[in-house]
C-alpha cells in the first residue's frame, strides 16, 4: 500500500493558538481540517466572521480542485490533457490565467518550473502506487514533449488585472500534459487570502500541504509563529518566522520519493532538463512572499519553491540575486547548513535550531 507522506514543510502553531484563546476569551478561534488537492489542509480563523470564513474557504478549495485537478474528469485541466493533438479545448479564464502565469513562471526560471512536465511525472509515478524508472530511451522521447511552447493559452490572460470573465481557448501538443501540482495549491491559498480579507478577520492561517499563508496577528496581537520542518525530524523544525500577511511555501524531496530496487532514492520533483528526478543538493526550499505584493503571492511562492529546488543551491542564490525584491527564501542545505535571507533577520528564531544558520549576503 501507497505510504502516506504529509507534505507539512511549514506548519503553523494553530492548535496552540485555539487553545489559548478559548482559555482566556480573548477572541475566539475557528478551526478547520479537511483533506482536499491530495493533502491535509489546516485552516484557523481569528474574528467575528471566522466560522463563515472557514466555510467560504472549503467551498471555494473545493471549487479549485474540481477546476485544476488532473485526475477529477471534466476539470479544466483533465479536458485540456484529453484534447491533447486535437484542436484545443475552451478553459475559463481563470484556468487559462493560472496557466500562462505558469508559461511566464517556466520562462522566468529558464525551464525548471515547468507545468508541461506531466509525461515525465507520469512514467515516474512517484507519487503513485507504482513508482518505476523509466528507460533511458523512455525518458529521452518523453523530453521532447515538455516545454512551454507546447502549451498554446491566450498570453493576455496573464496581464489582466481582473480574472478574464470569458472562456479562453487553449491547445496542448500530441502527446503533452500539464500538471498543476507545483502551483495549484498556492494559487488556492492566494485564493484563501482573498476570503480572508473579505471576512475582515482580525487573524488567520491557512496550511495546505506546504503552502502556508498567515494573516493578521493571533489573539494576542502577536505575528504567527511559521516552523520550517526539519528534513531530519518529521516532528521538529528547523526554524521559525514570525510573520503577519505572509506566504511560506515549502518544497523539498523528503517526503514524497520512493527507493528504487538497487536503492536509489528518487524524489517526485522532476528536473525539467534531464527528465531525472531533480539531484538536488537542497533538502529543502522554503519561499517567503508577502500579500502586500499582490494577489499572486501565494502562487509565485509555490513555482518559485518548486523551481529552486530544482536549480540547487547556486542556481537558488543566483536567483534570488536577480529577483531579490520578489521574495525571501530559507535554504536547507544536504550538508547541514541553513540559509536564509535578510530580509527575514528580524522574523527568524534560529535559537535551539540543529543547523548553522548563515544570512546570504
Ligand atoms: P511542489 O510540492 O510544489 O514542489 O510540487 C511538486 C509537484 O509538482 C510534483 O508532485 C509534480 O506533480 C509537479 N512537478 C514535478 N516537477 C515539477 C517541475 N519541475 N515543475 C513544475 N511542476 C513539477
Ligand atoms: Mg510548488
């Protein structure tokens, strides 16, 4: 049977707050837990309309994955997949906005996020009950399917301010897939946020298997406390940011990989320019974007988590370098360093933590 592997790269100490707050009366907390995207999802709200909130949230998540899902049929992504070869397929503009934000993310990070590498995904099967590697020849035919230019989606999409009301037409090559799975969630908690600031809550956090969103303050008026997990220690953290109206977006390969028969352990984040599973020298990659940067926040955080894992740790810090007004980022290294950058010295708790913590210049 499949093990199950939660993807909790940041976790946020919800619990710890609901109890806190019925304790003293302070304000009262709504909780929330539902497995949906393939994962377990935490959500807590702060505020008056925090039980609305929370059920708005479900709703919608809900409604997310019934529109990106590969695997639910008549999803946008599933009859885009279908009609792969053929003339194309209308897609809501929301779909097709979320779509070329992937093409512009592929193109910003030289190919490492990738949504169109679901062939490789596939023969891999990393995530499934029957994980395999594919021959060489296997995976050679299967690169040349993966790439943005076989994604045709109309590129205005992705400049609208306001989500394109109209459907949208798109067309896949013979033989191409997409896979959302490397941004759907954060797109869904850009989405939560959204429901968030409608509701007015005072406070919130949001976990859905590696995208955290918080906002506001707790209770007590206090910034969230976010742990970045120990790759090491599926029950401690490395570190943790204190953080108000931020996305913490986590990706890493130890949790969901398999071992091959001769012992080799392969990851599920595929390296777009081998077609191998990413060798990454990174155990972990966790992005850090804030809400005041718009209303794609949460899904930038999620490709860019995805993509810098794959480019290792130099390519991660050069990348940084030329996007650094964009994002922060902490880095856990395979040999035991912890990196982070600047812009979260005042936000990071590295006391008791089991790695040398670095700031990158
Ligand atoms: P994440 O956990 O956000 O890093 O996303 C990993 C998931 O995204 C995988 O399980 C695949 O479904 C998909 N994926 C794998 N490799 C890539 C890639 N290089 N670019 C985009 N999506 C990917
Ligand atoms: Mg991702």
């Amino acid at each position: 049977m499949r093990k199950l592997r939660l993807r909790i790269g940041a976790l946020v100490s919800a619990a710890a707050l609901a109890l806190s707050l019925t304790a003293c009366g302070a304000a009262k907390a709504e909780t929330l837990d539902i497995f949906a995207m393939d994962t377990y999802m935490s959500l807590v709200a702060v505020g008056s309309g925090g039980y609305d909130a929370l059920q708005t949230a479900a709703v919608e998540i809900n409604r997310l994955e019934a529109l990106l899902s590969r695997t639910k049929d008549g999803s946008d992504v599933s009859r885009l997949n279908a009609s792969a070869g053929g003339e194309g397929v209308t897609l809501s503009g929301e779909t097709a906005a979320l779509l070329a934000l992937a093409k512009d993310c592929a193109d910003r990070t030289a190919g490492a996020f990738d949504v169109t590498v679901a062939p490789l995904v596939d023969a891999w099967g990393i995530t499934t009950d029957t994980p395999r590697v594919p021959a060489q020849s296997e995976i050679e035919a299967l690169l040349t399917l993966v790439g943005g230019e076989h994604l045709t989606v109309d590129d205005s999409a992705l400049h609208s301010s306001q989500l394109p009301p109209e459907d949208v037409a798109a067309a896949l090559d013979a033989g191409c897939a997409v896979d959302l799975g490397g941004i759907a969630k954060g797109y869904a908690s850009d989405r939560v946020a959204d429901i968030f600031e409608k509701y007015q809550l005072t406070g919130g956090t949001v976990s859905l298997g590696g995208n955290v969103y918080v906002c506001g303050t707790t209770g007590e008026g206090k910034p969230w406390n976010v742990a970045i997990q120990d790759p090491n220690d599926s029950d401690g953290f490395a570190v943790r940011l204190r953080l108000s109206d931020a996305f913490v977006v986590t990706s890493g390969g130890y949790q969901r990989y398999f071992t091959a028969p001769d012992g080799t352990v392969y990851q599920h984040i595929i390296d777009p320019a081998t077609g191998y599973p990413a060798r990454s020298d990174l155990v972990s990659v966790s992005i850090v974007t804030y809400r005041a940067g718009g209303d794609r926040q949460g899904t930038m955080a999620d490709a860019y988590s995805t993509a810098l894992y794959v480019m290792g740790e130099a390519g991660a810090a050069a990348f940084w370098q030329a996007h650094r007004s964009d994002f922060d980022m902490v880095l856990i290294t395979g040999d035991g360093r912890l990196l982070y950058t600047p812009g979260l010295a005042d936000t990071i708790e590295t006391d008791g933590s089991a790695y040398a913590c670095q700031v990158i210049a």
